[in-house]
C-alpha cells in the first residue's frame, strides 16, 4: 500500500519535466508526419505540444457523466450496451468486492500459476467498470446515484491501495531481490500498471467531479498513485525493455505507451504541471513511434491477429487520443504501415470466429473484442473491407461494446454513435492475401466467401514474437473451419516465458505441421528460418515453395511446395529431400546409436551451443523422418488416406497419399481450458513415415457426402 504523504507528491509541489536531449530522442515514421504537422522541427513537438492540446478537462473524447446529452435513460449512449451493463452491476452488488491474496501473487513462484492471481484483479477492475457506468446513468437518480458514486468510491480506493498494478510475472522483484511479492518502493511499469492507471483515468473523467464534490481528496490519492506508480517509473528509468530501445518493439509498446499517454493527458492537470504534461505525452509518442516505425509496409503482426488487439491496435487507439486532443492537427492516419494494418485482420479472416493463428495466437478468439476500434481505423484511413469487416461484428440488439475489452473501450464503444449506428455488414473474405514481411501467404477458392477449401502457409523463422518452431507450417480450412490446423497455446504460466518455452508442447515443431527430420525437430532462434521463398498466385494455383533445411539444426535441403489449386478444388502438399546424414545413419543402424549418428547429433548440438542455443530436441520418432499434420475434429483411417469431419459442421475433407507409407495417428486430449475451449476435447497428429523416401504428394480435398457433391 502506498499513502499520499511521499515527499514530493503534495498538491502544489512542482515536478522537473523528464530529459528531452536531441540524443536521446528518436525520430521515425510517426515524428516525419507530425513534426510538419505542428510546424516544428525535430526538437520542438514538446514545446508545441504545450500549444497544441487540448486542456484536460477536454483532452480525452467520451463526455463526462454531467453530459446528459449523452449519459442517462434518454442520452446517446449505446442503450442495450447500459443495459447489459447495469444487470451485471446490479448483481455485483449481492458479492464482496474480490480481493488478490499474497499467497495467489507468491504462488508464481511455487508452481508458475498466473490466473489466479490476475483472474481476481481482471474481475475486480470490471466491477469498477460497471459500477462507473452506473454511476453515470442514474447521476440524475438521487440516492439511487449516490449509492453507485459509492460503490466506485470504493473500486478506486481498493485498486489505490493495491501494493501493485504490476502483474506479478512481470515483476522484477523477485530477480532483483529474491522477492516472491512485489516491492512497493520500486513499482514495475508493465502491462498491467498501464491498465490500473487508464481505468483510474477512464472513472476521472466520466466521474470526477462528482466524486470529489461528495467524497473530498479522492481525484488527488487517483493522481498521487499515478505519479508514484506510472509518470516517476516511466520518466525515471529508461531502460525497461518494452521501450524498445534496441530495435526488438513488441505489442508491450504501443499498449503500454498508450496508457501512460492517455493518463498524462487527463491526471496531469494542475497548472503547474503543464510543461510535465506536454513532455510526457511527446515521450510517450516517441514510444510509440518507435513500433510504428518497425511495422512492416504491409502491416503484418508475426504474432497473429490474436495479437493485433493488443499491439497494433493499441497504437491505432493511442494516436487516435493524439488526434482528438490536438483538435486533429496530428494525424497519422496517412502512414501507409497503419494504413496496412487495418486491413490485417480480415486478411486473417478465415470465417466465424476462426482466424488464421500464428505463434501464441489462438486460431478461435472470443468475438467479443472492440470492434468499434477498428471500424473507428478503417473510417479514419478510408478501408471499406475493413470497416465491413468489423461491422459484420455489430450484431442489431446487441451491446455496442462490453466491458470485457476494458473500461476505456467500453467507453469508446458505447458513445461512438457512427459505430452504435452501423449495419450489420459482411466480411470481405480477400482471395489472397500475401504478407511478404512474415512470410505469410492466405488463399481461398473463391473472394468473398468462406465457403470451400482455404489454404494459409508460413515461411518466416523461429525467432518470431511469441515464438512457435513452425518454420513452413501450413493450414487447411473448410468452409472457413481449420481442419490442419494450428494448436495455439495453452494458458500461460510462468514457464511460457521462461527458459523452458519450448518444453511446452504447443511451441514444438513436432506438433507443428512440418516433418521431423532423422528424429530431429525444429529449433528455436531467428536464425532458423525458411529459404528459397516463392510464391505465386493466379486464377487457377496459389502456391507457396519454400526449402525447410535452415529450419532445423543439420539437415541436407528440404523442399516443400504448397499450393491451392482451384478448378479441381484440392490442395496438394509436395515434399522432396536428400537424406541427411543422420537419416542415412539412423536408418543404416536400424535404431542402433551408431558412431556415424552420434557424431552427426554431437556436430549438431556443438553448433547450437556455441550459438546460444539448448541442443537439439529428438522428435517422437526416434530417427525417423515423418511428415506430421495436426488434425481437428473427427478422424476416420482409411487405406492410404483419412477423411476428417471438421468442427462446426464444415464438409469433410479427405487426405491421401501413396500407398506403402505407414500412418499412424497420435491422440493429444486436451486438458487445458484455453485449448479445450477452441478444439474441444483433442486434437489428433497424423504421422506419415517417409524414413525410406524422398519425396511425398499429400493431397487434400473435399469429401463428397451426397450424390449431387460427387458429380
């Protein structure tokens, strides 16, 4: 618990705006748009920011509760979204508030669990939530108003007095001090800090003044905690690794950045604070410039459209708060990379809920996200597909948006009246999509629907964000349903960062759908990677060629050729090899551990180590050269072949391949509710032996289940 009485903090008492030196900053993308913008140089945005935006009270674009145009039975603001939200409340309040324990914070440390911990926390800051949206219904209501002013009273003064915003497997208490609980004196600026400080802000400007007229003191304990908590750390230390000072810019900057820009535009609101104010909000920008600046030219997010909502999105939402509170003088709408992703997630479109993951993505994400988000982009940028795209999503007589996505979005979503006024749209579904930054090529027998086979392939390498060794992994959709597919990743615990990642199952390529090479599966590290990339799209083929060979730690060249071939409705898997020398051995030894074959692996695993790498991991195999596919759904055997019945009801597909191959097929049950809640209860590997080969032909396609579909 921290108090309000720290040195420094009082009302009145004046803060040094942070160092702004010409060589410390950083000017990319975003500083060549908006710096003309502002009419400065490269040294100058903070200074005319301090011109530029607007004043707190006007800065942040949803209206205070006061506004009865938009708050209150007969305001603007989406009714069924209130609603939904005021039953939610109104249940809230037969419960005790819930209260993280230290003992779920230790419990990281004891056995990696994260969820209980943060699933009290996450809940927690939505009753917040709904308890302010209550609020600022029934402001006009009485005692009835009064009674929800309390109840947000007490949210704000529970998460002030939490010990720390930090989410405790960020925390670096415990590297640092062999702490298994957080140190209030030395707060982490992470993921979940910048989340308690914008809910923090989000109720200050919905609520403030009503609070501080009936509970005096409450707005300044909100500010004191955000300096001590946020602006200090943010400004103080420079070396937090999700600044990305060296190059390496992850979804943790634009989410994080856009917090701390959104709090310093509302919390730091004193005169005396107004040059601090301008100094911050430029920093935070030159944050973010620094991921706007490493977004590819296509837009492309190498962890998957799963990630897109925290990453690219963030920085759309954050630079959309720099538009509005500079009367839209800065406008970054024009960077053609932003431009770009807008458009990526109905590039990743595969149908439904379905989308093409990557990395930790899942393939099937709650379709309660914040739509309006997007749909605010694609407005902003001009992208029709885009804007339908989400609008396919704003479903008549449902919520606008839920409080599920957070507080601000929620706030966003609901008093957004273009988006609380759309039509229901359809998705665009793109006949192809090739990304040429992360490798990644999309395409569909025919645009505009989800109907038939779907074909998505990757190149990239195995040192992606999020990494899974999947290096030349691809995916098969049927009517827009995955069938080969991707497993995702289960729920997080302190190893899925940890030095043991790719212990987990999920991150191995041997549960990809990519071959174990002589018992060898992929390795992990940027410089695993694809080669000899080539892609070609038509009318009739979409193709994908790559060579696999760099992917894993010593193998002899290994082509792989994908392709979606449209007039006979099938997708045909090529794969063509030199045996290596491991394959060559193990198969010569008959499974013994002959010298040649220890040798090879001792070679092999000398390499990895000199370059920072665990040896290599042994497929299941043990030897043998197989080609895997990961299956979803129900799986029937037949002779050279087997026919999966998709989830969801999609048309069955048919696999085969040459006759005298030996499959098996290898049950994984699933007992992980992130996984279980996407594939149901298993998924299922088909492993094809090709130890004795060279090559292989896979076909895919549809299985005819009725007279009419044979013909």
């Amino acid at each position: 618990m921290t108090t309000p009485t720290v040195p420094g903090s009082a009302a009145g008492a004046c803060h040094t705006p942070p160092d702004r030196s010409p060589e410390a900053s950083f000017h990319g993308a975003l500083s060549a748009v908006y710096l003309p913008q502002a009419g400065v140089g490269a040294a100058g945005l903070h200074a005319a920011l301090g011109t530029l935006l607007a004043s707190p009270d006007h800065a942040l674009p949803v209206a205070a509760s006061e506004d009865r145009d938009v708050w209150g039975p007969q305001g603007s603001a989406d009714p069924i979204a209130v609603r939904d939200v005021l039953a939610r409340a109104a249940a809230d309040r037969s419960t005790p508030w819930p209260v993280p324990l230290a003992t779920a914070a230790a419990r990281l440390h004891d056995d990696g669990d994260r969820e209980g911990w943060e699933s009290i926390v996450f809940e927690r800051q939505r009753r917040l939530a709904r308890a302010a949206i209550a609020a600022a219904h029934h402001a006009d209501d009485g005692e009835i108003g009064a009674q929800w002013l309390a109840d947000v009273l007490d949210g704000v003064w529970l998460i002030c007095e939490q010990s720390s915003w930090c989410w405790p497997a960020h925390d670096d208490a415990f590297r640092e001090r062999s702490s298994v609980l957080p140190t209030v004196t030395a707060p982490y600026l992470d993921l979940g800090a910048g989340e308690a400080v914008a809910l923090l802000t989000w109720v200050d400007q919905l609520l403030g003044e009503r609070l501080e007229a009936r509970y005096p003191g409450i707005r300044s304990r909100i500010r004191h905690e955000a300096r001590v908590r946020v602006f200090e750390p943010f400004t103080r230390r420079r070396d937090w690794h999700w600044l990305g000072l060296d190059g390496d810019v992850h979804n943790w900057n634009p989410w994080i950045h856009g917090n701390v820009l959104l709090a310093a535009l509302r919390l730091l609101d004193r005169p005396d604070e107004a040059d601090e104010r301008a100094a911050i909000v430029a920093l935070a920008i030159e944050g973010i410039d620094r991921y706007v600046s490493v977004l590819p030219a296509d837009g492309a997010i190498d962890e998957g459209y799963a990630y897109w909502w925290n990453g690219a999105c963030r920085a759309l939402e954050a630079l959309d708060l720099v538009r509005h509170a500079t009367g839209g003088v800065l406008d970054a709408s024009g960077i053609p990379a932003l431009r770009e992703t807008v458009a990526f997630p109905h590039r990743m479109h595969l149908g439904g809920d379905w989308y093409l993951n990557l990395a930790d993505g899942q393939a099937r994400v709650s379709a309660v996200q914040p739509w309006h988000a997007l749909h605010r982009a694609a407005r902003s940028v001009q992208d029709p597909d885009a804007a339908a795209h989400a609008a396919a999503h704003r479903i008549a007589g449902t919520p606008a948006a839920t409080e599920h996505e957070g507080f601000g979005r929620l706030l966003r979503g609901i008093t957004d009246p273009v988006w609380v006024d759309a039509a229901e749209a359809t998705s665009p579904f793109p006949r192809d999509v090739w990304l040429p930054s992360t490798e990644v090529l999309l395409a569909r027998e025919h645009g505009g629907t989800r109907r038939g086979l779907t074909l998505a392939v990757k190149g990239g390498h195995n040192g992606e964000h999020h990494n899974h060794n999947d290096v030349g992994s691809f995916v098969v959709a049927s009517d827009g349903v995955p069938v080969i597919v991707d497993a995702g990743r289960p729920t997080y615990t302190l190893q899925t960062f940890g030095p043991d990642r790719y212990d987990i199952w999920t991150m191995q390529s041997g549960w990809h759908n990519v071959p174990v090479i002589g018992g060898v599966e992929q390795s992990p590290g940027a410089g695993f990677a694809a080669s000899d990339v080539e892609v070609s799209l038509g009318d009739d083929v979409a193709a994908f060629a790559l060579d696999l060979a760099g992917a894993y730690p010593a193998a002899a060249p290994w082509q792989r050729s994908v392709r979606l071939e449209r007039p006979t409705r099938r997708v045909v898997i090529e794969e063509s090899w030199r045996p290596s020398v491991v394959d060559r051995a193990t198969h010569d030894a008959a499974g013994t551990s002959s010298p040649v074959v220890e040798r090879a692996r001792n070679e092999r695993d000398e390499t990895r180590r000199a370059d920072g790498h665990a040896p290599a991991r042994e497929g299941d195999g043990a030897g043998a050269t197989q080609v895997r596919m990961l299956l979803a759904g129900d799986v029937r055997q037949d002779a050279a072949s087997v026919v999966v019945t998709p989830l969801d009801g999609a048309a069955p597909v048919r696999m085969s391949w040459p006759e005298g191959i030996a499959a098996d097929l290898v049950v994984r049950e699933l007992d992980d509710p992130v996984l279980s809640s996407v594939w149901g209860t298993r998924l299922t590997r088909l492993d094809l032996d090709v130890t004795t080969r060279d090559s292989v032909t896979v076909t895919v396609e549809l299985e005819p289940t009725n007279p009419e579909d044979a013909r």
